[in-house]
C-alpha cells in the first residue's frame, strides 16, 4: 500500500499506476458507500482553496467533499480580491510560506504552469493541483479514470479517443496516466493545435503511445471511450478571459452529436467530457446511453474525499 499521508498532488506524469489505482479503488469505495458513514472522518482539519483562475467543478468538488466529510474550508475564488492580484502582485513563495498557516491541505489552480509545483516548494502541507496553466490537471484525469473504471471494469485493452486542444492541460495528464496501462489512444484536433511537441515528447518517455487522425468519423467505430474537451476555448495561460464578439465554431471533424454515435460508435461507447463544453459536444447526447459525463462530475466529489482522506489521514475511512 502506498503511503499518500501527507504528499503533494501535482501531476500524473510523476504517479506509478498502482499509486493511480489506489486512489481510483478508493473513489469507488465512495462511489458505492454510504456518505454518512465518513461524515466526521476530517472533523477538525481544514482545505485552503487557492484558486487564481476560475472554476466551478473543481473547486466546489474539493469543497464539496471536504464538508462531507466533516472539515472546514477557507479560500479564494478572485486573486484579484488578494495581494497576488493587486498592486503588490505577492508572489508564489510569500503567499504560500503564509498560507500553509492557515490550513491541512490546499488546493490550487493557477494561470502559470507549474505554479503549483513551485507553491510545493514554500509549503509544509501538501498542495493538490486544480489545473496550472497548460500543464497538468491530475484532479479531473483521476476522476475520468474512476468512471471509467466504473463503467467498464478496467482500463486495460480500452480505445481512447482524445479529442479538442493538445495544449489543454487534461489532455496531458491522461496521456500520462494512459501511459501506465494497456490502452490505445488515437488524439483527434486541427493541426494548430496538436500535442506540443515538449508533452508528446514526456509522454513518449514514460512509454506512452499516441495514434494521430483527422477526424472522428474515422476513429468512433473503434473508441471504446470517447474523450472531449472543447476546440475553441479560452487561453489557459491567462488568469480570466472574458468572452467577447464571436468565438468562432467547431469544425465537424471534431464534433460529436448523437446521430454520428448511433451511426457509428460501439453500442458501449462512453463519451466523457470535463467541462464546461462549448460547441463540440451536442446536448442531444445528454440524455443518451454514450453519456457519462454527468456521471463523471458526480464522480468528482468521490475522487475529492478519496484524495482528501489519503493525504490526511492515515488511511483509513471509517
Ligand atoms: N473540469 C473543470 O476543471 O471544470 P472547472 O473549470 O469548472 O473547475
């Protein structure tokens, strides 16, 4: 058993696939268990969330599951409303030497990558990474994970099709974790925003396998599970991005809607998808057998209170 008491979650890239198991095995112990049972497992510990870029799916998970199981939460949303954000622009080393003060844990999600690796360095509790920048989202991979495992027993001899931007940060934290199992992955998006060639190349050095095509159509009679994320998005490096004038739309190589999976996909196909969605998943998917993705933010506050009870106690949840 691996000894998580304590540890930084950081990125998938640096996790052994029993260390991945461990935590999946857990989350669908959560998954399947009786919330009443934990309520008081993190009575007197509290989360610090640190979010400088905006959420709503992982920082109210982690909160979320943190109350459910009996803890406090402290935190921002805006860093604009701290001194990170104002004119003092107080930087990762101070803000995090003083916030370890004031929590157990702390969940960060940053605009610059590896932020979260550099706050770790100025913390003594342990720092779990909500996202940085282009870099890693290892919550919402480990989280993807369990429902897979969920749905299909294993992630052994599975077909991913990846889909959407090569840059996004969950793209690399699952071609990291894919890297650890038996499975095939075949990445789908416009040229311009393919794998940079730094990630292909730290996938590829733990192993990984990534299969190159140009459109859905020629993959989904075989993806066993169907990975989306949005084509036109916001820009990950940035701290907020506002929307305005026109954001343009998907091309249909990259689309997914529900007549293509009936005429295509395998009857048990599972179309995840983190969140939040622009045009590249249809909402006549949403009621169907394919989708898993409301399943998957379920899945979410399981994954948090399996993480939250590994890193703060000594493991047991009862
Ligand atoms: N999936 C995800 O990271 O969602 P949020 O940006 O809402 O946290």
């Amino acid at each position: 058993m691996t000894n998580w008491k304590g540890r930084d979650l950081l990125g998938l890239r640096d996790l052994s696939r029993i260390e991945i198991d461990q935590v999946i095995a857990c989350t669908l112990e959560y998954a399947k268990g009786d919330p009443q049972l934990n309520e008081y497992l993190l009575k007197g510990k509290t989360l610090l969330s640190a979010f400088f870029q905006p959420s709503t799916r992982t920082r109210l998970s982690h909160e979320a599951a943190m109350t459910q199981l009996g803890g406090r939460v402290i935190g921002f949303g805006d860093p604009k409303m701290t001194r990170a954000g104002d004119f003092y622009q107080e930087s990762i080393r101070d803000t995090f030497g003083m916030l370890e003060h004031y929590a157990d844990v702390i969940v960060m999600r940053h605009y610059e990558r590896g932020a979260p690796h550099e706050a770790a360095k100025w913390s003594r509790v342990p720092i779990i990474n909500a996202g940085d920048g282009w870099g890693e989202h290892p919550t919402q991979v480990l989280t993807d994970l369990s429902t897979v495992v969920s749905k299909k027993g294993a992630i052994d001899g599975l077909h991913f099709m990846l889909v959407g931007d090569g840059r996004m940060r969950t793209m690399h934290s699952i071609c990291y974790a894919l890297a650890k199992y038996e499975a095939r992955v075949t990445f789908i998006s416009p040229s311009e925003l393919t794998i940079p060639s730094v990630d292909l190349d730290d996938i590829q050095a733990l192993g990984g396998e990534v299969e190159f095509a140009d459109d859905v159509h020629d993959v989904l009679p075989d993806a066993d599970v169907i990975y989306m994320e949005p084509v036109v998005q916001a820009d990950y490096s940035a701290s907020r991005v506002e929307r305005s004038g026109d954001v343009g739309i998907t091309e249909e190589a990259y689309k997914i809607n529900l007549a293509k999976l009936q005429k295509l996909a395998k009857p048990d196909a599972m179309v995840l998808h983190s969140l939040p969605r622009m045009d590249e998943l249809a909402t006549d998917v949403d009621s169907s057998k394919y989708a898993a993705y409301w399943d998957e933010a379920a899945m979410g506050v399981h994954l948090k209170k399996a993480l939250l009870q590994l890193i703060l106690t000594d493991g047991e949840n009862r």
